[in-house]
C-alpha cells in the first residue's frame, strides 16, 4: 500500500499441555514456549510495530511464589527488545547457578517468563497513542489467585461511552475512558461475582477456605462470564484472557470482523491472528488449524481440556475482506489465491484503458505487498494473449512462415521492476513530513525500463489517501516519459471508515470523498451536503441501535467510474506530462474474490454494527463541522 496506514493488532496464546519437563527432554529446552512464542509474534510482526507485550503464568505454585510475569516494550524494535529483556533474565539466572541448566523444577520456581500459559500480543495504536500504557497485555491484580485477569485483543469498540456507563452503575470507578478499560474491568468484575459465589457456595458445602481455591479453578464457568460481559459490546474483537489460577479463552466477535484461528494436539493448544503463524511456527498443515467461529471462544481450563463455546448469538457473517487484501500474511493458503485472483479480476478495465495495446504497455507493482496482486494480473493478461496467438495461428494456417510463427509465439505481456522503495529514506522522512522535496525520493525508479510510447500499468493494494501517489510516486514515474501511467487498485474505493481496530477514521482523508465532494461542486449539487450533515445528527445518540448510515447518501449521485476518473484529476502532480488514469476494483469482484469474507463496509458503507453507522454519520458530522477529531 503506498498510503501507510496504521493496521491492527495481533495476538498469540499458547497452552503447553505437558510438564516442562517433557519439552526439555523432547525439544531440549524447558524454555520452549517462549521460544515458540518469540516466532509467532516475529511471525505476525506485520499486525503491529508499536508496541508488543508478553505474560506467563505457572501452573500449581506454592503461596508465597511469583506464578504470574508481564513485559512490555513500546520501543522502535518492540518484540526484540521484550525478548532480549527475557533472555537476559534467563541468561543471568543460569550463569549464576550453572548447577541448575538441566533443574526444570528450580527454572520454573526462579526464572520469570517461563510457564504453562503464555500470551503475546503485538499493537498498532489506532489512536496514536504510543506509550507503554497502552501496550497489551493488561492486568488486573488481586491477591485472590482466580482473580487477577490478563487482556489482550484485537480490537475496538465503538461503544465506549456506554460500556464506561455500564461499569459505573456496577459501582466502579474505573480509571480511564477507554475501551482496553472498560474491556477488561467488565470482564473483571464478572470474574469477581462469580468466584465469590463459587466460594460462598463451596464453603456451605463444607469445605475449608484452602480447599475452595481448587474447587472455584475446577467450577469457574468463563463461558458464563463472558458472556455476562460481552452482552453490550459493539465492535469488531479477538479477545484473549488469562485467568490467574491458569484458564485461558480467545473470544470473537459475532460477525467474525476480526480473525483468529486456532490448532490442538496432545501437545499444546494454540490461537493466534493468522493461520500461518501457527503452521510455520508448530509445522503442521492448513487443515489442521480451525478458524474460531464468529460469536465463540476458545476457552482453556486449568486441567488442559479444551472447549469451543458459543457466548454470543452469531450474526451475519462480515468477515474482514482488508485482511485478505492486505493486513493479513499472503503466505496464508486461501489469501494467496484470493490476491491473485484481485489482481486477475481488475484486468479486463486495464485492457480498456491501453486500447488493448499489450505490445506498447509495461506492467509493474508498488509496493512489494502487491506483487501477488500482480502476478494474478499478468497472468490474465497471458491468458489473454494466448487467445489471440491462437487466432492468429489458425487464421494464417498453412500459409504461416517460420517467421511468422516465431513472432507470434514471441509475443507476452512486458513486466519490469519500475519502483523500489527506499525504506530507510521513508522512516526518515515520516519524521517530518512537510519536507515535500524529500517525500519525491521515496521511491527510486528503474531508468529504461518504459519507451515513451509504452503505457505504464502499476498496480498497488489499494488507494487510501492517495497523498504518497501525488507528492512522490506519479512524479518519480512521469520521468520515464510514458504516455499513459494507469494505476490500478486491487481494493475497491475506500470511502467510509473503519472503527473496529484500523486507523481509518476521518472521512475527508479519503481520496474518494474528496473526489465525491469536487463531484458535487462541479454539478452544483453542495447544497445537498448539509441535507446529510442535518440527517446524520441524528443518527449519532450512542445509545441507537438502529442507526442509518446517511453518508452513503453523499455518493449516491455519482458513479464509481465517475469518482475514480475525478481521482484521477486530482492526483495528477501539477506539470506532469503522461495521462493519468486510476482504476479500482469492483465491489462485485472483492466479493467474487474473498466470498468467504464480504466486511466490505469500507467500500459500501454497510456497517456490520449500529456502532459502525454511528461512527460514519459523526464522522460526517466532524467533516462539516470542521472538527479535526475522530468520530470514535
């Protein structure tokens, strides 16, 4: 994507299901789930680089013994940093008591990280806050064992304000508005209720105080209380928790709007964001790893069973269609073939916008993410030129020369590496990005690559704000003297934001709007935007469950060809000599594409949750209002 925008997060839990001892003599390490954790965050790295947590907790100490560690880094190489403070703690502890390396029982009484349950999480921050406050995983403390609570998600919740309401008329005093909080104080003051019921009850049954602790692990239902504190959340999550007597649960959202999957042997039990993870790092195959169902949970008892639970009803399945554009690994089996056919799908609108000219166009891609995109382009194109070469050779015959044949068999579709991105240059300059002279070398170009007769056809992930096209990559391209630059999308129009964990949140960033609104400037048509605006105030009460989403309204008007040609204009660098033209997906080729993930509310406006129509309308209601603040 040559627009950066902030991703989400990603979450990994692992549950090792034997003692330590038996992956020392098996693996050679007592340490191996840490190790396989260090892969599973490095191997979800794409998911979030500003910051990572990870926590532990021992199984069956003794009163008086550390059974429950937490680390977290907010610094520029977070996962290396968190493990490097790890290593450091278990390097140290073995050099000072050499006698103890093959002492599993002494490692896991005196080395912190090391346990039966380990949780890592890896964040984008969708607020752009940063420091180490907001990292995952958080914690909730008690000196009740099967109180303290560990989080980390991948989410985002559009109903903050009443999920704060809610756990003020529990009586709390929670200490932040924020989702994170709210999240896990209501998931905590659940666990609360019922381990003192469990008590209450067990105690009546005749059992000592110290007995209870291990009936309330046994009895503790986290079915129940999920779904005790998930019954108003609106949002888009993959939840993880650690209890601290040592249950484990992954929960989804009812939509399955953010991924997770999950795999069992008699081994371990693992969850994380993204089916590859799990089978790189365990090397098992793409039917053993499960995808965790929208409204169910992954739950861990402390015994090491493991259950599928349903907490909440299921609604329409509205799976994220960006994670198989871009977010997710393309390294994912079903992902791979998904981008390809992206890449294949927009290739008979190129094949119009070059005259159906193959001999005189070049076919590229930026940024590197795109490149499978790519290869699904080109190979449609190839299927179409071996179209042709069969006509060509039928239609000649016998009459057809040695030439002749050569010739047409020598005909396929011209691919170059036009652009290269300069990483190092685009991480200096994000520090300060007024400086547009520099914003114009982000990308080094390949020079002979395009004749000045040749179309230029780059194809990218999706076009967001447009901003990197216009300031740098358009210009860069412009200086190997195309006719015709076309860029293509493998992504439709993003014209609404995300509010369920992505950092897409104002309407005017869209090019698509901006595009739109010019639209409705040329055709005198203004008039009808305060129509909206007037509309959408009354849609953004957080307590409406049945809000409308009035900004598709503020398209309506206009087709996608016309909004992507009106893109097309304003991109344009001023002085640039090639024609520029930009081609999008359609919203019925996303579908054909991903069928299995069709969240394509960024693209349609068709939100998943009222919060999600909410947060457009206040987005909308931000734009006239002038107000630069997100709607959520």
């Amino acid at each position: 994507m040559s627009d950066p925008i902030k991703h989400e997060c990603g979450i990994s839990l692992i549950r090792l299901l034997k003692p330590l001892e038996y992956y020392k003599e098996k693996y050679g390490t007592a340490f191996y789930g840490v190790n396989k954790m260090y892969l599973m965050m490095e191997k979800q790295h794409n998911r979030g680089q500003d910051g990572a947590g990870f926590a532990s907790i021992k199984m069956d100490m003794q009163p008086g013994e550390r059974y429950m560690s937490r680390v977290r880094s907010a610094q520029q190489q977070p996962i290396q940093d968190i493990f490097a403070q790890i290593n450091n703690r278990i390097n140290t502890a073995l050099t000072e008591n050499p006698e103890r390396e093959n002492d599993v029982d002494w490692q896991k009484k005196n080395i912190p990280y090391i346990g039966e349950l380990l949780m890592g999480h890896v964040r984008y921050g969708t607020f752009g806050k940063n420091s180490i406050e907001s990292v995952h995983p958080f914690l909730r403390q008690n000196n009740w064992m099967h109180r303290n609570l560990i989080v980390a998600g991948n989410f985002n919740m559009t109903n903050v304000d009443e999920l704060f309401g809610n756990l003020i008329e529990l009586g709390q005093h929670p200490k932040e508005k924020a989702d994170t909080v709210t999240v896990m104080e209501k998931i905590g003051h659940f666990l609360d209720d019922a381990v003192a019921k469990l008590y209450k009850q067990i105690k009546k049954e005749g059992y000592t105080k110290r007995e209870a602790s291990a009936l309330i692990a046994e009895r503790l239902n986290v079915a129940k209380i999920l779904r005790k504190a998930s019954k108003n959340w609106d949002g888009g999550y993959a939840m993880s928790g650690l209890i601290g007597h040592g249950d484990a649960f992954v929960m989804r959202d009812p939509a399955g709007i953010r991924p997770a999957y999950y795999y069992q042997d008699d081994e371990v039990v693992v969850v994380a964001s993204e089916r590859p993870v799990i089978q790189t790092v365990f090397n098992v195959n793409f039917d053993d790893v499960k995808e965790l169902d929208p409204g169910h949970a992954v739950i861990v008892k402390k015994s090491g069973s493991m259950a599928l639970k349903k907490i909440l009803e299921p609604t329409e399945r509205k799976a994220c269609s960006f994670e198989r554009i871009y977010f997710s690994r393309g390294s994912d089996k079903e992902i791979y073939q998904e981008r390809k056919l992206l890449g294949k799908l927009v290739f008979p609108e190129i094949l119009k916008s070059i005259d159906n000219d193959l001999e005189n166009t070049v076919f590229s891609y930026i940024p590197n993410t795109a490149e499978t995109s790519f290869f699904g382009m080109v190979k449609e194109a190839q299927n179409y030129l071996n179209k042709k070469k069969e006509e060509q050779i039928l239609a000649l015959g016998s009459k057809m020369t040695a030439e002749e044949l050569h010739n047409i068999l020598n005909i396929r579709p011209r691919i170059e590496k036009v652009a290269i991105k300069d990483a190092k240059l685009r991480t200096f300059i994000t520090q300060d990005s007024s400086r547009d002279d520099l914003v114009t070398h982000v990308y080094d170009i390949s020079y002979g690559s395009v004749k000045p007769s040749d179309n230029l056809v780059i194809i990218d992930d999706s076009i967001v704000r447009g901003t990197t096209l216009k300031r740098s990559i358009l210009k860069i391209l412009d200086r190997l003297s195309p006719k015709k630059i076309v860029v293509v999308s493998s992504a439709p129009q993003i014209r609404y934001p995300d509010c369920y964990g992505i950092d897409m949140a104002r309407l005017e960033d869209f090019v698509a709007f901006r595009a739109a609104l010019a639209l409705h400037e040329d055709h005198g048509t203004t008039h009808r935007i305060k129509e909206i605006y007037e509309k959408c105030l009354t849609q953004t009460d957080p307590t409406n469950k049945n809000a409308v989403n009035y900004v598709q309204e503020f398209y309506a008007p206009f087709s996608a060809k016309q909004i992507s040609n009106k893109i097309g204009e304003i991109l344009s660098p001023e002085g640039i000599n090639a024609e520029v033209e930009i081609i999008y997906q359609t919203v019925e080729g996303l579908h054909s594409a991903c069928p299995k993930n069709l969240g394509d509310w960024y693209f349609t406006g068709n939100y998943p949750t009222p919060g999600g129509n909410r947060v457009v309308n206040k987005a909308f209601v931000n734009f006239f209002e002038g107000k630069k603040e997100r709607a959520y």
